[in-house]
C-alpha cells in the first residue's frame, strides 16, 4: 500500500489542534477528523482508517473511554492509536498504553516526532496485516491440498471398485452426522467425515481378479482381501497430522467388531477406536442400501434391522442409538447424495 493511501483519522475537541495536524500530515496522507469521542467511533468503523491520532481530554466521552471502546471491537481494535494530548504526566501516559495506544505524544507538538511516530507505526501496523494475509493464504493453500489428497486416496482406494460411485462421499456424510450425534466437537466430527473417504485406500493393493471377482470368495482370497486394512494403514500413517492419524486408525480398525470377531486385530469394544466404529456403521448401512454388481440394494426396512440385529455383535450398541436418534438427518443426507448419483 503506497503512503497516499493510508488513512489519518485524528480526533481532538479543539479546532486549532486539528487544522494543525492536517496541515503537517496532510500532504502525506489521506486526512478525516472528528471532534468527539463518539464521533471517531462512528468515523472509525465507516473509514476503516490505518492509524488514529487521539486526543485525551475531550468533553462527555474522553480519550482514555475512546480507545477502550475502539480496542474492544475486534473489526477494529488492531488499528494502532496514538494519544496526543497535552497531559505529559507519567500516570497518564501508563493509562494511555494500558488502554491500548501504542504511542504518546505530548502537546504543543514537534512536527519532526509527530512525522516519525506516524511513519513508524503505520509501517509497523501493514507489516502486522501482510503477515496475517500470508498466514491466511497459507492455511487456506494447505488446506485445500490436503481436502485433494484426501479426494485422491479416497478415489484409489476405490479405483477397481467400479460400483461403489458416491458411497465414500455419503458414508463419510453419515460418519460424521453419527459423531455430531454422539457429543462430538463440531472439529472433531469434520475431521472425521474427511478422514472416513480414506477408509478403503489399501485397496489399491488388492489384485484386480480378488477386488471384480463376481462370486464368493474362496477362504485364501479373503485373506488377501483382508489385507487392505493393513495396507491402507501403511499408506495413511506416512502423512503424521491429526487428520491422517485418525485416517490411518480408520483404515486399520474399520473392518474390527464390537464382540471381537473382526480383522485385523480382533478388538473388542472401545479398544477398537471410536472413529473406526462410527466409520464401520456407516460404511455397513451404506453398503446395505446401495446397489452393487453382484447385490440389490437393500430396501431401507430390512437394512435397519441388520444394523438392529448386529447391535453388540458387529456394531457399538451406543452409537447404534445415536445412529438411530438422528434418523431424518440420515435420509436427507441418503436423498441428497442419491441426486447427485443420478444428476
Ligand atoms: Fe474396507
Ligand atoms: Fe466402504
């Protein structure tokens, strides 16, 4: 931002000061004024200016009252404000900086140390804001990559498996809507309903003719099917974030059961982690009512009753009844993603 561009407001009662700081920073800068308190706090908020010069002993609102009023509206407390007042006392200075200013400056002013404070802060004020900018860009940059890897996994994952079209998408919907359900944090339930796409990601390693074979398979190719819990742990765990330490457990665990006659580990209850349990029901439910080459789907009625009847067996019986509190919310989600499959 070129000099010509920032923006002075300068509050004081007195006519004679304001015309004074016009004259010595109006060349350099863009200029507005206010004579109240609830004036410049009217100004501040429609001018947004870069830096405000305040006045202290003013009438009704004073300087002091002013800058605490400024400072405590997070749209514009970052805006530095300089006091300029005639009371020089140790006292007031304290309290000036105590309110929020960032300077004093004491009347009659020098124009050389009123130029150069300005300058100072101003310069100090945009370096602080370029630096939130590219911290905002940065975390808006990795975000996104991380939402494409997560797109990529959960897509190879689910390369060979030519059916399965937006089951990821919607269980994933269903997984996170069962942690909300279940007392999640609202964080917490996001990360899982992006982590769950990744479940299948082992996949990839399974050989074509075990993934497409059109019948039952045989006791050896389910061992090699099994595998790609492992595999698609060995893939996660490589990236060590929250995020893809939970994919990573969800990979692992998501095939586990509650009375421990699940692979790969044969947990039981919660040693199995939460995240995978929730993804195992909502993996399940939605396996259950969509259509697959060699299955119909299920009617809605008959999948109910096998999450039901595999309650305590298969599935954790508490976020069974979470599951089943928030019913409506899992048609709409089931609606929604049916018209995107269609569409
Ligand atoms: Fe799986
Ligand atoms: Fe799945």
């Amino acid at each position: 931002m070129s000099n010509q561009k920032w923006r002075i407001l300068v509050v004081d009662d007195e006519p004679n000061n304001l015309h004074l700081m016009m004259q010595v920073l109006g060349d350099k800068y863009q200029m507005a004024y206010a004579t109240s308190g609830k004036e410049a706090l009217d100004i501040v908020v429609k001018m947004k200016p870069d830096l405000i010069l305040l006045d202290i002993m003013m009438p009704e609102m004073d300087g002091y009252e002013t800058c605490r009023k400024l400072k405590a509206d997070p749209y514009i407390s970052k805006i530095p404000v300089i006091f300029v007042t005639a009371m020089g006392k140790e006292e007031h200075e304290s309290l000036g900086f105590e309110v929020g200013g960032v300077d004093y400056v004491t009347k009659p002013v020098s124009v050389p140390v009123v130029l150069a404070r300005v300058a100072t802060h101003l310069a100090l004020y945009n370096q602080q804001r370029a630096c939130e900018i590219t911290v905002l860009e940065r975390t808006a940059e990795l975000e996104a990559s991380q939402h494409s890897a997560i797109h990529m996994l959960g897509e190879a994952g689910h390369y060979n498996d030519t059916d399965t079209g937006v089951h990821i998408w919607r269980m994933a919907a269903f997984a996170g809507a069962i942690a909300r359900a279940h007392g999640w944090r609202a964080e917490q339930a996001e990360m899982l309903e992006l982590a769950a796409p990744m479940h299948d990601t082992g996949k990839i390693g399974i050989p074509d003719a075990i993934l497409k074979k059109p019948g039952k398979l045989d006791a050896e190719e389910w061992q090699i099917m099994k595998n790609h819990s492992r595999i698609g742990h060995g893939i996660l765990c490589k990236c060590d974030t929250p995020l893809f330490r939970m994919a990573a457990d969800i990979a692992l665990y998501h095939h586990e059961k509650w009375d421990g006659g699940g692979y790969p580990e044969g947990l039981k209850g919660d040693q199995i982690p939460e995240s995978a349990r929730i993804v195992a029901l909502a993996d399940v439910f939605d396996a259950l009512t969509m259509k697959r080459s060699y299955k119909d789907a299920w009617p809605l009625d008959k999948a109910l009753k096998e999450i039901r009847d595999t309650t305590g067996s298969h599935f954790d019986p508490f976020l069974v009844e979470s599951f089943f509190s928030i019913q409506n919310e899992i048609m709409e989600i089931k609606d929604t993603w049916n018209r995107k499959e269609l569409s």
